[in-house]
C-alpha cells in the first residue's frame, strides 16, 4: 500500500508527457486485447469470437474493481466528500461529480451504440465522436466563465493538427450515411463530453492538487457503478430473448460467458480499460486548458491505435495500418511535439520566476 501511495501522490504533478505514456501503455493493450476476444484470436477460439455486448459486463466489472483497489491503494477516498450513515462516515459525490460520472459512463454506452448502427461505418462514427471532441475543446475554453483559461497558439496548432490526423485517417473509408437515430446517439456522446469537460473546467482544473484528486475519486464513485448498474438492467431484459438481441447479449455477459474460459482475459481488458480512464482523466485534469490537455489525449490513442495495429498484423495477420493511418500519425507527432514546445517554454519560465524570487 506504501509504494502505491507514493507512486499516486505526485500524480497531480506529473508531466502530461508521462500521463499520456500511461494512457498510451494502457490502450495498446487494451484495444489489441479487445479486437483478439471479438476476432477469436486467442488460442482456443479458432477464429470465432464473442460479441462487443457479451463481454462487456465482466470488461465492467475489471474497470469497477480496478477503480476501488487503485483509489483505496492510493488512499484518495480521504480527498472525496463524506457523509455519515448511522455514525459511518461514507464518501460520495457532490452534484457537479455525480452529473460528471453520469456523463463518463453515458460516453461508454453511446460509443458501443455508435458501432452497431447500420448504414454508417465505424470510422465515420469514430471521425465524428473524436473530431467532435477536438471541436469542443476550445469552444468549453472559451465559454468557461469562473476559471477562464487562456488559449495559447500552440494548443490552436496542436488541436488543429490532431483533428486534420483524423480527416486524413479515416478518408479512405468513411461512410456517410447518417440515420437519425445514429446522429443522435452521437449527438449525446459530445453533449456529454461537453459537459464533462464544462463542470471540470468550472470545478477541478486548477493549481489545488487535492481539488482534482477529490473530484476524480467522486466521478469514480459514480461512472463504473452506475454503468455495471445499467447494463445488469439492459441484461434482465434479454433474458429469454432473441439471442441476437443486444439485452440477450448483455445477459449472456452475466450468466453464461463468464464460464467459458476467458473470464480472466475479459477481466484484464477491464484493468487496461481502467488504466486509460485513469491516465485520461488526469489529463483532462491538468490546469493548463482543454485545447492543450484534448488533443494530447486524444494524440495518444491515435497512437497506440497505430501501434496495436501493426502488432497485430504481425503477430496474428491482421491487415496493417495503410498509408492514411500512416500519414494521420505523422500528423498526430508533429501535434505532440507543439505540445512538448509549449510545456518546455513553460517550464523555463517558472524556473527563471523561481529563481528571480530566490535572488530577491
């Protein structure tokens, strides 16, 4: 527990450089894990896989069971607000937290959802939920009224290059039908990152560590419940249903999947999964604002994507990244190294400024 709490101390201090290696390392796996247990590319499976929605109650209760022990370990329950029940001293949200967590999970469930509309394809889909995402960065910047942030030219630059990766990623093959349906689904994923990323402007992006460790122990709190929550509800409609209905997936996620011999595997895609929700929220968190902290986020999974690409192409003979991928990630460093230039002139200053007050 010691080294834990020492290692999760300095977090808030960290350079968002070392927080985007965490969300990287921990999407590399995840996302080649994932695409293994739906493909049926462990050893085993002979090239038959389990459906999105038949893993994703025990890939849940990974990311439930990660966020409890890493918060405890950390000992960040102490920084979330407390209430007492028959003299129990209980943490729980405040309402800005709880309608925040709420958001984190309404994101989980909506990109899924925006993967199994007919008629539009997936990288559109990603294009616009990504793309949205970069687009709503400066928009929050500006709009945020108690804490409003400055936005540097770098971050303009880097967020402009991060959104142009992901036109040139996806051209190839971006579809174009859009059903209503589909348009609202993904209406309500940026409608929910605007807000997640409005209440934590107004709330927790600050100088006060202990602020932005309180506000993530109480978004915890309540994203992994109530997502767990939600889909054991979606679940208890399918039972006995049409096996090819999603509720019926759901529920074979909690009643029959978990016995055929990949419960550990699942359950280890939930912990990576957890690791890029922790590593992404403390992004979001940094003080600096959300046109610089937004595009380093999403800088690194278009990374990682690449790279868990290619190791799967190699490795299981999956197709390789193409030339648009290739050019998107080129696109995607030159954005990150905007980022570095800016944190290093950054760094320079507050070492004159600390120096000059020494002096003094």
């Amino acid at each position: 527990m010691g080294s834990v709490k020492k290692l999760a101390g300095p977090f808030a201090a960290l350079g968002i450089g070392l927080l985007c290696f965490g969300y990287f390392a921990s999407y590399v796996p995840y996302s080649m894990m994932t695409k293994m247990i739906t493909d049926g590319l462990f050893s085993g499976m002979n090239g038959v896989g389990f459906s999105g929605f038949e893993i994703q109650p025990v890939v849940v209760l990974g990311s439930f069971v990660s966020m409890y022990v890493f918060i405890t370990a950390a000992g960040w329950w102490k920084y979330a607000t407390h209430s007492k029940i028959l003299g129990i001293s209980f943490p729980r949200p405040q309402w800005f937290t709880f309608l925040s967590g709420l958001c984190t999970s309404g994101q989980i469930i909506t990109t899924t959802l925006a993967y199994t509309f007919g008629g539009i394809s997936i990288v559109f889909a990603m294009l616009l939920m990504r793309g949205g995402v970069l687009i709503i960065a400066p928009m929050v910047d500006l709009l945020v009224r108690r804490r409003k942030r400055k936005i540097y030219w770098p971050s303009w630059v880097a967020s402009a290059l991060s959104l142009a990766a992901l036109f040139v990623a996806f051209a190839e093959k971006a579809g174009t039908a859009m059903t209503l349906i589909a348009a609202v689904d993904i209406g309500i994923y940026l409608f929910g990152y605007f807000f997640r990323l409005y209440i934590m402007s107004n709330f927790a992006k600050s100088d006060d560590v202990e602020e932005r460790k309180r506000y993530f122990a109480e978004e915890q709190l309540v994203a992994n419940p109530v997502l767990l929550l939600g889909l054991l509800i979606v679940g208890l409609f399918g039972i006995g249903g049409d096996p090819s209905s999603i509720p019926t997936q759901v529920w074979a996620g909690f009643a029959s999947f978990p016995f055929e011999g990949y419960f550990l595997v699942t359950f280890l895609i939930g912990v990576f999964s957890y690791g890029t929700g922790l590593f992404g929220s403390l992004i979001f968190l940094d003080k600096r604002e959300n046109t610089f902290t937004v595009p380093a986020n999403r800088a690194s999974s278009i990374l990682a994507g690449v790279l868990a690409t290619y190791l799967l192409h190699v490795y299981y003979g999956q197709k390789a990244p193409n030339a648009y991928h290739l050019a998107g990630a080129a696109l995607i460093i030159l954005a990150i190294l905007f980022l570095m230039w800016r944190a290093m002139i950054e760094k320079k200053k507050a070492a004159r400024k600390a120096k000059t007050a020494a002096t003094s």
